[in-house]
C-alpha cells in the first residue's frame, strides 16, 4: 500500500518459532505493527487481523498497490 506521503508499506505473515506474527512494515528494520498469533485458529485469526488492518489503512487515505 502507498500512504498520503508517497512512501511504500507491506503486511506479510512470517512463521515464526512462537506462532505466526503479522507484520506491517516500511522495511524489514521498519516495523509498524505487529501481531502474534498461536493455536489452531491461527491461519484463520491472521487473515481476519490482515483484512483489518487493510481496512484501516484504506480508511487512513492509503491506497492499494500492485
């Protein structure tokens, strides 16, 4: 996504030692947010939280990139 100042940011799911963590980053020393997930709902809790933080994004005034 590209925010109102031009700059580039990424959400990208990681499996990591303690679950998955969801990440919203400028770059990878550049975290934003991030967000742990654990169980058997993990994959499914993930989505949900990324498909939020889209929303969010959008409603902040980022756009969608290819």
């Amino acid at each position: 996504m590209r925010g109102t100042s031009g700059r580039n940011i990424e959400c990208c799911a990681y499996r990591v030692e303690t679950g998955l963590e969801l990440r919203t980053m400028y770059t990878p020393t550049e975290i934003i947010a991030s967000q742990l997930f654990r169980g058997i709902v993990a994959d499914e809790r993930l989505a949900e939280a990324a498909d939020q933080w889209r929303l969010n994004l959008i409603a902040k005034g980022f756009e969608e990139i290819a």
